[in-house]
C-alpha cells in the first residue's frame, strides 16, 4: 500500500485554512468577551482614575477591544492576503460580508465598539499591506502598540 502525499503548496493552503479556522474561533472568543461588556457603563461615565476591581476590569476591557481589532485584522489578512489600508476599510468589509465571512451580524457591532472603546486610536498600514502598527491610549493614559506582520508573526 502507497502512502500518498501532499505537494508543498497544498500543504501551504492547508495550513492557511486551519490558520483561518484559528483566527475565526479567536474571534468569535473576543466577541463573547466584549459583548459581556457592552451592557456596562460607557468609560466616559468612569472617573479618570479608576481604582481596584473597577480599574482592572476597564483595563481587560480595553485590551479585549485592542485583541478585537487585532483578531479581525489577522482574519481579514487571511482572507485577502493583505491588511486593510484603513480601518474604514475593514469596517466596511465587515458590514459587506458579515455572515459568509465573520460569522454574523453582531461582529460589526462589536469591531465598532472596539474602535471607539480604544481612544487616540491610530492605525497604520505599511505600504506593502503586509504589515500594521495601531496605537491607543489605554485607561491610564499609557500609549499602546499593537503591530504585526502576517508573514513574521504566524509563519
């Protein structure tokens, strides 16, 4: 009995395939986790410096939206081999194809809250769409780098 085996290239999608299921099941984890917090009080309505439980559940909070982003960023890259130019772009690819894509309907609900919850965000695109930097301030006041690049980071 032979033992048949599979190009390198077909290795290669495979592989891309599984890393896609990944990317979708993180986000579909992150989306849980930030819908748990969206019935909560808005940050604005939070004094500037939280303390003790409060402080560090607004600080999870303000990660989780930062592991959104960044989660979805990495499915979109999957999908279209690129990273998006802006954010708008990914927003609206998600409004587009919200169901045979991201899963459902309420992930374009929470990629927006995550954006909005992340203040000062700033993304940029690296001209060769291969790779991202985006910063926020977090609840403290620190700024924040999150930055990837797809060939590096999950190769």
């Amino acid at each position: 009995m032979t033992t048949a085996h599979k190009s390198p290239g077909t290795i290669q999608y495979d592989m891309h395939r599984l890393l896609g299921l990944g990317v979708a099941v993180l986000v579909i984890v992150a989306t849980v986790v930030i819908s748990h917090h969206q019935g909560k009080a808005p940050s604005s309505s939070i004094s500037d410096a939280p303390s003790g439980a409060l402080h560090d559940a607004k600080l999870k909070e303000n990660k989780d939206a930062a592991t959104v982003l960044k989660s979805v960023l990495a499915l979109y890259y999957t999908i279209y081999g690129r990273y998006p130019v802006t954010l708008s772009e990914l927003v609206e690819d998600v409004q587009e194809n919200p169901d045979h894509v991201y899963g459902k309907d309420s992930h374009i609900t929470t990629l927006k809250q995550s954006i909005s919850d992340l203040k000062d965000l700033d993304y940029r695109n690296r001209g060769d769409e291969q790779a991202y930097k985006f910063t926020y301030h977090d609840i403290d006041g620190k700024l924040q780098t999150i930055s990837a690049e797809y060939e590096k980071d999950y190769n």
